[in-house]
C-alpha cells in the first residue's frame, strides 16, 4: 500500500537521489528543500477532543518548539456524538479552530475525506463509532492512526483488525503515555536487568457509554503494557469509591498492577520492578503529544506500526476481563475467555 503512490514514489525516489549526493549544486540544494518540505497529506475525522488542535498545531506550525515534520492536516469531518457530553459540547468549537486558525477544510463525509488526504487521524472521542468511521478509510486503502480508546468492546476491537487485515491497510493505536519520555526511559533502560512487574497508575474519569477503563484508566493500562509487553492471561480487580486496582497475572509468571486514581490527587506515574534495579517515573510525570506524533509520522511514512494489533487486542481484552472481574465480586478472570467469546 503506497500514500498516494505517484505522489510518494516521486517523493522517495527524488528525495534519497538527493540525499544520497555527494554534492550539490543551488539548484540542487533549492530542489532538496522543496522536497523535504513536501508533507502527508493528513485528515481528521472527529473534532470533538482537544488532540486534534494539539496535534494540529504540532504538526503544522513549524514556529512550535515541540513541531513534527513530515506530515500536515488539511482537510476533517467533524464527527460528534449527541449522547456523549464531552462530545457534543466540544465538536464545534475546535472544529472552528481548525477551520479557523490552522486552514483545514471541512468535508461532508469521510469518503469525501479520503479523496483529499494521504493518511488519517481517526480522533472522535467516543469508541463507539470508530468501526464504521474507519470501514472507509479501510476501503480507500488510507493509513490510519485511532485514538484511544481503539472503540467501546473486545468485539469491535476484533473486528477492526480483522478490517485491517483483510484491506491489507496497516493501523495502530496507542494512548500517548505510550511514548511518554519518562516511560520509555524505564522501559529502555540498562539498568534493571529485565522488569520482572511494573505498578502504574493515572486518573480514572468515567463515561456512561464506556466500560469503566475504556475512558481514561486505559492511559495507566497502556504504561503498564508498555513495560510488560503482551503475554497476560488472567485479570483480578478491587474497586470501591476510593480508588480502582486491576492485578494482571502474565503467562510467564510477572505481575502487573494498575491503579485507577478515583479520589484525591490525579498524577500518571509507573514503577519498574527489575532484576537489578527498581526504576520510577517522577510523580508528577512528564508527558505530552510529541512522542506519539512522531510515531505516528513515522507510521505513515513507512506503514510499520510501532504497537502491533495483537497487543492492542489483548489490551482491550484486559480491560474487558476488568469489568468483568468487577461485575463478579473481583474473581479472577481469565483474558481467553473476551477473546474466545462468551
């Protein structure tokens, strides 16, 4: 699958000709420039979370400190769902900053969006629509990134990837603490010796339509699979008004705690329980959207996604076998039985 493939084979091929010079002319070097200032080509499909200004502007404001080369959103479709407040209430205003301050273009479709873009950020807040708001962008063989959370249900979950497949169209999602600097410093570290378990914790906001973790718990359950990897079969979990804990037993015998923060203060954070050393993120912790956008540029220029769909899978499955856990008094639940069905 190419981006546009004329487009994309002519910008490759020129751009590694002129890379690959030993020297080069003005003309050349004028030449060089304008290629490398050739971007993706991005739409947006939902407007109603304050990523899409936040990497609207990373992306297409080169004055930005933090700015992402290599792609830029032009075009979007608003998207919105009625029943959802943090919705309905937010679709129009950012869907008039994009409009506004950044140029985007506003389409009456996706099909219509996928006519003028080369990838997509498929950012609507609510799960629920994301199966059929990425069916089209499957069918136009577009490269899409899904915000979390990837959708509402295990089943959906599936069937997205079972989509992906079948179109031979690449996607991934991720929550952003993902490619937080101070995760990634844990997880990539030399110094423990191979995590044996990880602690992590972050806020648990609710939504009505969304199993509990679904919403905001998935930002901790994503750290947490960040240092662990794939590889869980089993799910305990305690909750009470207080605070919210889901225990993950690994096939390997590692242990994986997330804590969703219900009560007092609200911080993301991880702990890394190694071999050698014991290793934490600093509390606060810092995060933002760059580490995310450069993955995702790097995903739409190369279609290699850096979280593979069998992980997102067990992800949402972990999440599932957590409210299932619940429902049943805090039994242990294992993950086989979301992925097989019940």
């Amino acid at each position: 699958m190419t981006l546009s493939k004329n487009r994309s084979t002519r910008w490759l091929v020129a751009v590694g000709a002129l890379l690959l010079a030993g020297t080069a002319t003005s003309g050349q070097q004028d030449d060089r420039a304008r290629l490398l200032d050739e971007h993706i080509r991005v739409g947006i499909i939902g407007t109603d979370t304050s990523h899409v200004t936040a990497f609207t502007r990373l992306l297409n404001d080169r004055s930005d400190p933090n700015h992402v080369a290599g792609a830029r959103v032009v075009a979007a479709f608003k998207g919105g769902s009625p029943d959802v407040d943090a919705s309905r209430t937010r679709v129009d205003r950012f869907a008039t900053e994009l409009r506004d301050k950044w140029g985007v273009e506003f389409v009456d479709s996706i099909e219509a969006l996928c006519d003028k873009v080369d990838a997509v950020l498929l950012e609507s807040v609510d799960g629920r629509p994301h199966l059929a708001q990425v069916r089209p962008v499957f069918k136009a063989k577009k490269r899409v990134f899904v915000d979390k959370p990837l959708t509402a249900s295990y089943a959906d979950a599936r069937e997205i990837v079972r989509l992906s497949r079948e179109s031979g169209v690449p996607f991934f999602s991720s929550s952003s603490l993902r490619f937080a600097a101070d995760v990634q410093a844990i997880k990539n570290s030399d110094q423990h010796g191979g995590i044996q378990g990880a602690f992590t914790f972050g806020p648990e906001n609710l939504e009505p339509h969304h199993p509990d973790l679904f919403w905001y718990g998935i930002h901790a359950v994503e750290m947490l699979y960040t240092l662990l990897g794939s590889g869980c079969d089993q799910v305990t979990r305690v909750k009470t008004d207080s605070g919210d804990t889901v225990v993950g037993r690994w096939k390997d015998g590692r242990i994986g705690t997330m804590r969703g923060l219900i009560q007092g203060r609200q911080d993301y954070g991880a702990i890394g329980f190694g071999m050698k050393a014991v290793l934490a993120t600093p509390v606060p912790m810092k995060s933002d959207y760059r580490g995310l956008l450069v993955e995702i540029v790097k995903f739409f220029q190369t279609g290699v996604p850096p979280v593979q769909p069998d992980e997102t899978l067990e992800i949402i499955a972990f999440m599932e076998a957590a409210e299932l856990s619940k429902a049943r008094g805090g039994a242990p639940v294992a993950l086989a039985e979301v992925m097989e069905g019940r």
